[in-house]
C-alpha cells in the first residue's frame, strides 16, 4: 500500500504534495521535524489535509505527479475541498 497526500502549512500559506509508502503520520512527523533542507522545512506546521490510498507506490507516485503537472494552486485547493471533511484526515497526525 501506498498513501498519495497534500499538506498544508498555515505559516507560509503552501501546500505541497507527495507519495509515501511509509505510514503516513511518520512521513508527517519527519516533514515537521527541525530540518532546513527542502521545501517542507520551511516551516514544521504541515497538516495533512487530503490522501487518498493506493494498492502500489506505481499508483500513488503516478498520481503525484498528475497533480504536481496541474501546477495550479486554486485547483489543488479544489481536490482538497471536494471530499467531504468526514473523510478527509485533516489535522496534525501524532
């Protein structure tokens, strides 16, 4: 299995987008953790804010970077909005 996710950081109003098959609150607690190499450590307030679950990382890593080609904030924006909240893992994963 394999989790495709967007994060989402208050502190630099960014989103970014990745593909993991470690579990994914372990993937978060290491893009928060106090590194200053790579996009994410720019700020270590990521929340995951959307995934969706895959049977291969081929899958999950195809679907990355279908919405990394979108590079459209406002349409990333509407990924994250059209699932209903009850299904979404919005918030810190400890």
């Amino acid at each position: 299995m394999a989790t495709f996710y967007i994060l989402y950081s208050i502190a630099i109003d960014k989103y970014y987008v990745g593909a993991t098959c470690d579990d994914i609150s372990e993937r978060l607690r290491r893009h928060n953790s106090k590194h200053k190499k790579g996009f994410t450590g720019k700020a270590n307030d990521w929340t995951v804010v959307y995934c969706e679950i895959f049977a291969t990382k081929e899958e999950a890593f195809a679907r990355e970077r279908e919405v990394k080609s979108w590079k459209s904030r406002g349409r990333l924006a509407q990924l994250v909005r059209s699932t209903p909240s009850e299904n979404q893992p919005i918030g810190k994963w400890q």
